[in-house]
C-alpha cells in the first residue's frame, strides 16, 4: 500500500461515527470506479466534503497481492477520514484486507449495490443483498477480528422490490454490527430511472443506526431536499460531484478555482493523463460551448491541457 505516512500511521483522528452524531448532514463522495482515487478526494476535501470512499476493491485480490494493494490502494496523511470499499463473498477473506487497511483507514464498506454483471457472477455486489446472512457474517467477522473500536463497518446496498427483505437485510446488518448503511435508491435493474426516495425513508425509520442516502444528487440544494425527504443522516454523491466538486460547498458548477485545484492536485500526485483530462471534461462539461468540447475532448497531452486552460482561463 502507498502511503505518504511516517511515524504517525495511526495518528488520531476524529471516528467517522462522531460525524454523523453532529447533527449536521454529513455530505459524502461516493465510491467511483477509476474516479474516487486519492487526487480526488484531495479536491473535493477542499469543498466541503466530510467523508471520501476509495473506489472498490476486490477484498481476495488485496489480500494476496502486494502487488493489488500497491496499485489499488494510495493514500496519505490529509486522507481522513477515509472509508475503503471492498468487494467480498466471503467474511475472513474481507476481515483479513480489513485489517489490512485498518492502520490507514478509519473503516471499511462491504459493496452490495453494484449491479454489473462481471461483479454479480462473481458472487459480489448486488447479488449480496438477496444473501442477509452471509452479509450479517461479514460484518460480524470484520468486527471481530479488527480490535480498534472506532474502526467503522458499513454496507452499500440497492433495494427490493419488496421492501420488507430490504429492512431485513439492514436488521441483520445492524445486528451484526454495522456503523451505518448507505441506500442507493434504485432495483438492481435501474439505471437512470427515478430514485425511490420512499424506500431510503422506510429504511431510516426502521434502523437504529444511520442511514445515507444515495441516488441523483445534482446541487447542494438537492442534497439538503434529499435529507428532509427520507430523515437520512447523510448523503452520498457520485456523478453530481464529479462534476461539479465544489458542489457541496454550495455551487452550482464547477468554479474556474476548483478547476485550478485540480490542476496543481493531479500534477503533485502524478496523475495519468487520461484519469487527469477525464476529470477535466466533467468538470467543464457545464460551462463549455459544444465547440470549446469538440477542441478540449481530443487534447492529448497534459501539456496541451496546460496550454489550453492558460489560453481560454487564464489558469
């Protein structure tokens, strides 16, 4: 595992649990394939984010590769607090990179709401949330062999058409002794369709832990709207923050400020070309003319970039 860590590894740091014992709406950066990665998170830390998830992990690759945690997991000392989301089907295998990442992170997620169909034949992800059992094992096992208390276990999930099995699922999660859980408002087989907002309500109400909303979150007035709609104690942001990451301290789209921060963040961390310039284009995607896409989108060096931004920004 990289890290920029020196002799405080485990420096103290506030437990991911006092931040939704604040009363406030605890605003979160989703785990994003490719996307949520250290220089990411180092962004959207500066715009008010509270809370920043890796992108997932597969739990058996970390566990046996140097290699795979080497490649997988970066972070360093600002990074906190820091969730690592795994993808597991079996619960010493997920202990085991739990306790792994237990001296970097301050908790680990069990992802149960990723509906792709590699992750679902390999027993992970949404297929999970038609397995409470094996779930309730999980959690329980992550809590039993990482010895710190403050140490947070949560899961991800997608919901059923049938509510009840949902609110089971969380029961036995709960018992099992799961920090929070996180409701992405959609069946498996949703994509775009409009997020159940009822369903994350029922399930706040039903849970003596807390819960996170996750779905279609495009502003912070949305977010805000969201938290009074179902009385979840959080909200969890992918594509919205992508592209906009300043979103949850309050704009509308991305300012030319956040799009420098950027710039300085990705070069100080050596970030590929592509994950660098991907960004970009989401964050512009909103205050570029068709025209200013079709000359940014094929850019093909970081250089040009520069050259670019410099030219129409002055950044």
């Amino acid at each position: 595992m990289n890290s920029d860590y020196t002799e405080n590894l485990q420096c103290y740091q506030t437990p991911p649990m006092d931040l939704f014992h604040s009363g406030h709406t605890v605003k979160i950066c989703a785990p994003m394939v490719r996307y949520s990665k250290l220089a990411f998170r180092t962004l959207v830390r500066k715009y008010s984010c509270d809370l920043c998830y890796t992108p997932m992990i597969v739990a058996a690759d970390f566990v046996k590769s140097v290699k795979a945690r080497d490649s997988e997991f970066t972070t360093n000392e600002g990074d906190r607090p820091l969730i690592v989301q795994f993808a597991a089907q079996e619960a010493q295998v997920l202990a085991d990179a739990a306790a792994l990442v237990c001296p970097f992170a301050d908790g680990i997620d069990l992802n149960c709401g990723c509906p792709q169909r590699w992750a679902m034949a390999e027993g992970y992800g949404a297929c999970l949330i038609n397995k409470p059992e094996l779930v309730q094992d999980m959690v329980r096992q992550v809590r039993n062999q990482v010895e710190n208390p403050n140490f947070a276990v949560s899961i991800k999930i997608r919901i059923h058409d049938d509510l009840t099995r949902t609110v089971d699922l969380c029961r036995k999660a709960e018992a099992a002794g799961v920090s929070w859980i996180t409701v992405h408002g959609r069946y498996v087989e949703e994509r775009h369709q409009p997020v159940h907002y009822d369903a994350i309500k029922v399930i706040k109400e039903n849970m003596s832990v807390p819960v996170v909303a996750n779905g279609d979150v495009r502003n912070l007035r949305e977010a805000e709207n969201i938290h009074q709609m179902t009385g979840a104690n959080g909200v969890m942001v992918a594509r919205g923050l992508l592209a906009n990451p300043a979103l949850f301290a309050g704009y509308e789209e991305t300012p030319l400020k956040c799009i420098q921060d950027w710039v300085d963040i990705a070069l100080e961390h050596g970030t590929p070309f592509v994950c660098f310039h991907h960004h970009l284009m989401y964050m512009m995607e909103r205050i570029t003319s068709k025209q200013e896409k079709r000359v940014f989108n094929v850019l093909s060096s970081t250089s040009a970039v520069l050259d670019y931004l410099g030219e129409q920004y002055s950044i």
